[in-house]
C-alpha cells in the first residue's frame, strides 16, 4: 500500500503506510525487511522534503545491506542515494553513486528486481547513466526489457535506444535498432528525398503542402495528394514502424519517443550552452558544463547539414542555420574561456570553428591572441599563414588590417625582447 501510494505521489498516505511496516518489522524482530521498509521511507521523506531524515533512513539500510552483504539490497540503497544527489544538485556524488549501482546491477543481471520501483525515478537514472557513459549496454538493455517512457524524449541523449536514429550532418544515414537503412534504386532514392525534407523543414508539425511544392513542384490536386500518400506509405513501410511518423491534420511529423535526429540533439546541446552563458554565473559553477555539453556538440558536429543536398532550397536555408548558430556559439564559448584564463580550451574552440568555416578571419584572430597570451608565438605565426593561405586560395584577397595588426605585434614584441 505504501509503494503505491508512492506511486501516485499520495505521500502523506505512503508515509502512513510505510512508517507502520517499518514499526512492524522492529517489534517482530525483521531486521532485512527493516531495512527495506526504511528504503520507502527515505523516499517518502525526501519527497516530503524532509533530507535531513530521509539520508538517516538510507544511511541506516545501506550500513545493514553492507554489513550484512545483502547486494540487492545494496544496489537499491545506491540508487535511491544517487537519485538523492541529483535531486540536490551534487553531480559529483550523484555520478558516483551511480556509476555503484549500476555496476552491481550489471554484475548480478537485476533487471526485474522491484522492490520500491518507480518508473520515473529510474527512467531519470537510465537517462544519467547513458549520458555519461555508464554501463551503456546493460542500461539499455533494462530501458527495454522494462520499457522505461520518459514523458518527455531524451533529445539530447544519443545512446538511448532509438528505434531509428538519423544522422544528417555530413552524411545522411538511418538506423534502424542500431542496423542502417539501404535506400537502394530510384523509388527508394525518392524516399530518402522525403524524409531529407521532412527533417529540413524541421521534422515537426511540416505541412502537407510544404513537402508537396518542395519534392513535387509541377503536381496539382489529387494528383499532388496521391504523391504524398503514397510516399509516406512506402516510407513508413521502410522504416518498419507505424509509429514512427504521425500525420494528423495535413501535418506530419517524426515521432520523437522513437525517432532521434542529430539536429535535433545538437540543436538542444546548443541552447544548453547558450542558456549557460546568459546566465553570467561565476566561472565555477558553469564551466564543467559548459565544457560537457560543448564536447558533446562537437562530436554531433560531422559536416554540414545535409551538406550533398546545398542545391535544394529546403536544404539551403536550414544548413546555412545551424552552420552560423554553430559557428556564433564557438565564437562565444572560446570568448567565455579567455575571460576565465583558460587559453587552451578557448584554443579547442576556435580550432574547431576554423574546420567549420576556414575563411572566418575571427576565429585565425582569436587562435593568434590566445597563442600570444601562452608565449607561443611560432604557433601564433603559424596561424596567421594558415588564414593567409585559406583566403588567397579560395577569394584571393589578402587578410584583413586587424588580422595583419596582431600578426604584426608579433614582430613587434619579439624585436624589443632581442634589444
């Protein structure tokens, strides 16, 4: 009684329930069931908002599970205590604790153990794990096998087991469980044009008529309606999954409980960063992260959106987007880094802009700033013919006055060391 009531956030009533087993178990002398009890008790308390007993309560079943080397028991105890941490904010011993739980979990195959089980708390938990690399298999293989919903999709969480996943920047392929989609012949080929420009047009809520002008501009009336019906029938028959594409009221869009898309991650991964950096919160509390999220955005970051596809107006417009957000987001980030004296990280950044956009003179100006800033004037120098080379090859333009002011300064500094 206790758990459900637990289980539809009745907490007043759990605690009832659950503070009498836990009595019950002491009077006739039940010392594991005690301690289970206690584990439901945490809980309640903890939602409750009551900490300060709900860790006694935990500290109490994790020391009789240790003690008593009942690794069920353990393994529960460490997941409610890492649940805790996060909940206020201690990433660290979160992490941890996790990183525990899981293990025990792995080593000992629970996948069905429910003592005190609670959906959501263990989809958050599955959600951690997977982002930093905890026991990825093993967490997949109990989001499955017990068929965890989040209510709102793990966006940026690439490793959560998609039914398809999409890749669209710098190369287009679809898997489908981990396996890639062949789009071979022409009527496949012409599927592939239809879900490009789904996904271009945002692969959410895209009307009817939108994908009718971009893939079949010459049709008209039924004949344009019979095009898209009959396409978005072999594609859904293709990707072998009828949920996978929901169309309703002329507007179709992409599951996201089953689909993941790249740019969509990276477009959530982007304005974590962003929000990060108008906060203007002390270095400390925002560079871990900040450097995270960024990590995670440049391993997303394979190549243009789409990037065999710049003839198409819908594929145009979107990966000019994404390319300048992008492009304006590493220029903030490695401006962030240089504030906080961390020369080398804003380095990483401005590294990766010059791959993303080689004849952008800012980010040359920023590499040969920090390099000067770390004494390392040869690097810097090396930089400056680097941006040269780019701009004379592919405009045949020299570089601009303040890109020749700092390479100059250079010169400048070291002539008056040598005197």
């Amino acid at each position: 009684m206790g758990w459900e009531s637990m289980l539809r956030n009745d907490y007043a009533s759990a605690l009832e329930y659950v503070e009498s087993a836990v009595k019950i178990c002491i009077d006739v002398g039940a010392p594991f069931h005690e301690a289970l009890g206690r584990l439901g008790l945490a809980q309640v308390l903890f939602e409750q908002g009551d900490y300060k007993k709900a860790e006694l309560h935990l500290n109490r079943s994790l020391l009789y599970a240790r003690k008593t080397r009942s690794v069920a028991l353990e393994y529960h105890a460490v997941l409610i205590a890492a649940y805790f941490a996060f909940k206020q904010g201690n990433e660290s011993e979160g992490h941890n604790s996790l990183s525990q739980a899981m293990a025990l979990g792995k080593s000992n195959a629970y996948i069905h153990y429910t003592a005190w089980w609670r959906p959501d708390m263990m989809t958050g938990l599955c959600i951690r794990s997977l982002e930093a690399g905890i026991e990825t298999a093993y967490v997949q293989e109990m989001i499955c096998r017990r068929n965890l919903v989040p209510d709102q999709p793990p966006v940026e969480c690439e490793d959560w087991p998609w039914t398809l996943k999409i890749y669209t920047l710098g190369r287009f392929v679809v898997l489908k469980d981990g396996v890639p989609i062949r789009f071979n012949g022409k009527a496949q080929h012409k599927l592939m044009d239809f879900l490009k420009t789904l996904i271009a047009f945002g692969g959410r809520e895209v009307g009817e008529h939108q994908l009718v002008e971009a893939l079949w501009p010459n049709a008209e009336g039924d004949t344009a309606h019979w095009s898209f019906a009959t396409t978005l029938k072999r594609l859904r028959k293709l990707l072998a999954h009828k949920d996978s594409l929901i169309l309703r009221d002329g507007r179709l869009s992409l599951n996201a409980h089953y689909c993941w898309v790249d740019i969509w991650a990276f477009g959530r991964l982007l304005g974590q960063v962003e929000n990060l950096l108008l906060k203007q919160e002390p270095y400390q509390q925002s560079t871990a992260q900040i450097k995270g999220l960024t990590q995670k955005a440049m391993a997303l970051y394979q190549g243009a959106f789409l990037k065999n596809e710049s003839s198409q107006p819908w594929g145009l417009s979107r990966q000019e987007n994404i390319h300048n957000r992008y492009k304006n987001l590493l220029e903030a980030i490695g401006l962030y880094w240089e504030v906080a004296g961390d020369h080398l990280a804003a380095i990483a950044c401005y590294r990766k802009g010059v791959e993303v956009d080689n004849l952008s003179e800012l980010f040359y100006q920023r590499l040969m700033a920090c390099f000067k800033q770390l004494n390392l004037r040869t690097e810097a120098v090396s930089v400056y013919h680097l941006c040269k080379d780019a701009l004379q090859s592919s405009l045949n333009i020299n570089p601009s006055q303040k890109t020749e002011t700092i390479f100059k300064s250079l010169h400048t500094e070291e002539a008056e060391k040598d005197r």
